[in-house]
C-alpha cells in the first residue's frame, strides 16, 4: 500500500506543479493518476478510509475534466481558481490526513473480534493450557503478572504440521484477550518494489504497538523471516534486520503487544528470530489426538441426518494420523457422495459409514511419518 501511497502522492505534487507552469496536457496527465492511485487505495482500504480515497479519486477527475474543457494558456505562480488540490479532502472527520499508519491500520486489522472461541476447538487440551498460562492469563491480568514480574504479552510461535489449527489458535487467543487483533502473512508483507517490504512490516508492527494491549498474528513467518546465510536475498537480510529493530525497540513500552507467529517449516526460520525478546515461547501443535478428532466428527456431523448407530468412536480410532483440516475435507467428501447418491437414486440424503469409506479412499492423511520425524528432530536439537 505504501507504493500506492507515494505514487498518489507523486503524481499530486507533480499536478500541482504543471498547474502553475500552465503545461496544461501534463496537468491532466498527472491528474488522472492521482485519481488512479487514490481509487486502487480506497480498493485496498475500508470504512472511512476508503471513503475519503474515493473522495480524492473523484476531486482529481474533476480536476482534470475542468483542464480539459477550460485549458489555460501560461504559467501562473499560484494555482488558478478552481484548480485548488484535493488534499484537504483526505482528511480525517478529526481533521487529520490520511496518514500511512491509519491506512496500515486499514489493511491489516481485523475489523470484527474473530468468533474462534477455544470452545470451538475440539482437544487439544495439553496446548491450549500452555496457551492461557503463557499468553491469556498474563494479558488479562496485568498486575497480577507484574507482581510475579512476568511482563505481559511477548512473543509466541506455534509450529507444526500444516492443517493442525495453529491459525484458528491465534484467532481464539485473540478472542479470549478481547483486544485490537493485527494478521498479516508472509505473502501480504512481501512486495516487489524495493524497500517496500521491510516498510510495510514495520508499519504493521508499529501500528499494533501504538495500542494500550493488541495482538499481532504472522502467518507463515517461515516465508517472512527465513534463515539469513551467505546466499540470501538482500531482501530476506533486510526484512529479518527490521523485524528484530522493530520488535526489540517495543520491549521497554508500557504497552501490551501479544506477537504470536505460526510456521509449518520452523528450521527455516532465521536463529535470531527465537532469541529473548523476539519468540521467546514456542508451543509444537501436533496432531489432534483422540479426543480433537471426535470433536472434529460431532462438530461437522452435528445437525446432519446419519444412519443408524453411527459409529463415532471406530471412525476416530480409524483417523488417528490425520489433521484436522484432513478431517473436515473428508467429512465435506462424504457428504457430497450422500447428496449426489440421494440426487441419484431418489432417497434420503443420510450419510454412512459407506460414504466416509469412499471419501477415506480419495483423501489421505497429509503428514507422513518422515514429516513428524522432522519436527521430532527440531524440537531436540532447537531446544532440547
């Protein structure tokens, strides 16, 4: 958005200029990507800042239908009547401007507190327990904390295999803490512009910070801070250097930030991003053992028509292996089998245990054992 963001900006001053120079066709040209770039912002933005993105966009093309039908024929040393920039119109109702770290605020917030509540994740136990003792009681309860001289928020980063829920527990953390709730993924950070990346993170980070107690969720944080060696990109070193500038400058602020990362590849994530003060908590979530995947059964069977004595507890002990998104998949493959055999033959559309076999067969577990063995090997060697 920053590119956004500077080139409106450009193309503004450069309007501006051609006005009082009198090069009328230049104007216009300047004029017409004022409006472009202020329209791509508002597509970009919500609520009240794409409001008054739009409101920009449309001053300019103004602007420049006016210097079409009405060109002016010499330099002038002020703009001329009628040709006044739009730039007041950017501004906040408080009088402010658009600034770039309300549009920051526009991209990455959440608007709406997520609905994931811990309820809603079925097992789990061993890592949502971790989850309160390290992030939600000491947030909820600040002074209590401080008493303890355990200092309020700080960084967790939950690795494992992909489809094990790590993105649903940022949300239900974010849910239970009730505070502003930031998410940005490696590939939303990541731009092909030069500099651009490590701007758009640390006004991510910045943002988050400036609230009295927010959370920051990184998605994918493998794709955002890799491992820097010799071979690395200038853009990875740069990236990863600004992260740890950003966050290790947050450390003495008397406001909370809860940063929580997820990862499905931890090993390739740069050493320094686990040192104190950055992640300090690391929580492995696994496979749902037995008691997640029931849940997961009784939680996306609830509510639709089975056949007789459907075996809940065989089809968990038949699951053991899988992820949690493995197991949704399957139960939304069955369910089509059963409404496509119903459509067929006229009948009933009731699920059975037929329909799970036929979705078992096409859809496998996601995670080999070689996979498990890799995260096993992490966790030895990374912390013992």
């Amino acid at each position: 958005m920053s590119f956004l963001f500077e080139k409106k900006t450009e193309h503004e001053t450069l309007c501006e200029a051609a006005i009082k120079a009198g090069r009328t066709a230049e104007a216009v040209f300047h004029a017409a990507k004022a409006a472009d770039f202020s329209f791509a912002l508002a597509r970009q933005t919500g609520g009240r800042v794409a409001e008054r993105y739009l409101a920009v966009a449309e001053s300019w093309l103004d602007i420049a239908e006016r210097l079409r039908a009405q060109p002016f024929p010499s330099a002038l040393s002020a703009s001329p009547r009628g040709y006044s920039s739009p730039s007041a119109l950017s501004a906040s109702p408080r009088g402010e401007g658009v600034s770039e770290a309300s549009a920051a605020d526009a991209e990455f917030e959440i608007a709406e507190k997520p609905s994931v509540s811990f309820s809603d994740i079925a097992g789990m136990a061993d890592a949502k327990a971790a989850i309160f003792d390290m992030v939600v009681h000491p947030v909820r309860e600040p002074e209590k904390a401080r008493a303890l001289k355990l200092k309020p928020g700080g960084g967790v980063l939950l690795y494992g295999p992909p489809g094990t829920g790590k993105t649903m527990l940022g949300k239900a953390i974010a849910h239970e803490i009730d505070a502003p709730f930031f998410y940005a993924s490696g590939a939303q950070i990541r731009s092909k512009w030069h500099g651009e990346s490590e701007q758009r993170l640390s006004r991510l980070i910045q943002s988050a910070a400036s609230r009295p107690v927010s959370v920051l969720f990184l998605d994918e944080v493998d794709g955002l801070l890799p491992r820097r060696a010799s071979g690395s990109s200038v853009v990875d070193n740069r990236i990863v250097t600004q992260f740890l500038a950003d966050i290790g400058g947050f450390r003495e602020s008397a406001n909370i930030l809860l940063l929580l990362g997820a990862t499905n590849k931890p090993w390739e994530i740069d050493e320094a991003v686990f040192r104190t003060g950055r992640f300090d908590e690391k929580i492995y979530i696994g496979l749902p053992d037995a008691a997640a995947r029931l849940g997961l059964l009784r939680i996306h069977l609830s509510g639709v028509p089975l056949q007789e004595a459907f075996d809940f507890d065989a089809w968990t002990a038949r699951l053991d292996g899988f992820t949690g998104s493995d197991i949704v998949g399957l139960v939304h493959d069955a369910k089509r089998s059963t409404l496509r055999r119903s459509i067929q033959d006229g009948g009933e559309p009731v699920i059975t245990h037929g329909d799970l076999e036929q979705a078992l067969a096409t859809i496998p577990s996601s995670v080999t054992d070689r996979m498990l063995k890799q995260y096993e090997q992490f966790r030895q060697q990374r912390f013992g």
